[in-house]
C-alpha cells in the first residue's frame, strides 16, 4: 500500500494529568506526573512520577493546581508540553 497526498495521518497528541509544583518561571509551570504502573518483576503496583516543562500563556496555574497537560512541539530546550486547562484548585 503506497502513501498518496491524498491519505490524512491523525496523530493524537498525548495527554497527562499531574500537579503544578512550580510556577515561579515566566510562562512556564513544572507539573508532576505520577502513573501508578505494575512492577515488571513482581506485579505489585508502584508508582513513578515524572516532571514536565509546561507552557502556560497565561500564566492562570497555580502551585497545587490538578491540571491536563497536551503535548505539543518544542517550545525550548525542555519544554515539549503545554496547558490544556485547570482542573481543580
């Protein structure tokens, strides 16, 4: 099967939900993702957390906020992700 211009690639864009823990930078949060995933020895459940660089144009974030973050193209050196909305205060 050739590829055509014609053919549209959906390319869905990740998304996470996490807590902004910083956000003492010019438009920009850091977010702590945390995924609750098996151990792939032992099965028992554990959890991993994981900080993103976050574009906030805005600036509408607050420390503590539960917020959905979208990935997105490089915006720096390491921000790859931006706001989607707030979720909770």
């Amino acid at each position: 099967m050739s590829e055509t211009s014609t053919d549209s690639k959906v390319h869905i864009r990740k998304t996470r939900v996490g807590v902004v823990i910083s956000n003492k930078m010019d438009k920009t949060l850091v977010v702590e993702h945390v995924a609750r995933v098996p151990h792939p020895r032992f099965n028992k459940i554990v959890k991993r957390s994981k900080k993103y660089y976050v574009h906030d144009e805005n600036s509408q974030a607050k420390i503590g906020d539960r917020v959905r973050i979208v990935e997105t193209r490089p915006l720096s050196k390491l921000k790859r992700w931006s706001l989607e909305e707030v979720l909770s205060h």
